[in-house]
C-alpha cells in the first residue's frame, strides 16, 4: 500500500513539472508531499534531495522569508538533523524561527513548533542548558497561549522531561512525565497512540531507577 502512495505521488510529481515546470507551485508542493512519504519509509537521502529542489524553488519564486519558504527549509533542517548533521540544521532552524518570529511573532504555534525543533538539535549537539531554556520558553507559551493540555504543549513537557532526565534532574522529569501520561490518558484514553508513546517513557525512566 505504501509503495503504491508512492509510486502515485512520484507520478502526480513528474506529471506536473512536465505540464507546469520545476517552480511552480503545485509542483513544489507535491515535491514535499512525495519527500513525506520518503520519510515514512526511512528513504531519507531521496527525501533530502527533494526537500533541497523545493527550498531552492521556493526562495526564487517566493522569497528567502515568505511562510511556505520557511515551512520548507523546516522540512529539510528536520531531515538534515536526522542524519547527524546538526550544524547545518542548526543553522537552518535558527532561520526559519528568526523568520517565523518577524512574520507571525513569538506565539504563534508554528513559531513555538520551530523552536522546539531548534531546541532538539540543540540537544543534540550537547548544549543540554540552551536547550532547555529554549523549550521551557515553548512550553510556558504554549501553556498560556493555548493551555496545558493542548497537543504541542504536552509535546514541550515531555521534551522538557527527556532534557532534565539527561542532566540528572531524574526527579523532577519523572514527575513531568508522569503528568504527560495523566493528561495524555485525560485527552486521548489509555489506549491512545500518543498516551501508550508517552506511558512508554516514563516506564523507561522507571526501568532506568529501579522503580
């Protein structure tokens, strides 16, 4: 099923850079849908190539700073950071939230989402306390913005416990994400994806301490 979305979507691409041209709006949409489906079969390079044409056709058509510019230079700087490459993602995120600030300001949910994906290269190059104050920034925005419960702002908890685990704050990120799970469990059941996902970690750090 998956192969056949793709090879669909991998049509639907060529077909409109034939009939509308490599720039084109359509085109470089359906370019990022295609490198989506690329990311969920683990075919990241492919995904970065195409990531890499939409970033360059959005920037001449649209501008360094338009939104869709920015949400594809997003797109590319996530993938580059799964592959290791956190510099330039870094440097890519830092764009895009400098962007996505002058645009549409600090509380803005993709402004905050952007952050916290900057805040997880952070992390992953080892700058454990940016990191944090990046993503505690997030989450007391999210929280006030659009209020403790909401999806992105459980997602900036559960980062927030996962970077306090890894500066030995074991106590303190346990009961954070044991909060995570309770309201994860409030919103969407025991058996939903998110809250097994979220029960999944705090059993992990339970593991970890011997509880």
């Amino acid at each position: 099923m998956a192969e056949n979305c793709e090879e669909e979507q991998e049509g639907l691409v060529a077909q409109r850079r034939r009939v509308l041209g490599d720039d084109h709006p359509d085109t470089l949409a359906a370019m990022l849908d295609l490198a989506d489906r690329y990311w969920t079969t683990g075919r990241l390079i492919a995904a970065r190539k195409l990531e890499e044409q939409v970033v360059e056709g959005r920037r001449r058509q649209l501008g360094e700073h338009h939104a869709d510019t920015l949400k594809a230079i997003g797109k590319l700087a996530v993938t580059l950071s799964a592959q290791g490459d956190f510099a330039e993602a870094r440097r890519l995120q830092e764009e895009v939230v400098a962007g996505r600030r002058t645009l549409f300001g600090e509380a803005d949910l993709e402004t905050l989402r952007a952050i916290n994906n900057l805040a997880g290269t952070i992390a992953a190059q080892g700058d454990l306390t940016a990191a944090r104050e990046l993503v505690e920034t997030v989450l007391a925005t999210s929280c006030r913005e659009f209020g403790e419960q909401h999806p992105d702002s459980l997602t900036a908890m559960s980062n927030l416990a996962a970077i306090l685990w890894q500066e030995g704050e074991k106590a303190e990120a346990y009961a954070l994400q044991q909060q995570v799970v309770e309201m994860r469990r409030r919103v969407h059941g025991e058996s939903g994806e998110d809250s097994r996902a979220a029960a999944a970690v705090l059993h992990m750090m339970e593991q970890d301490v011997g509880l």
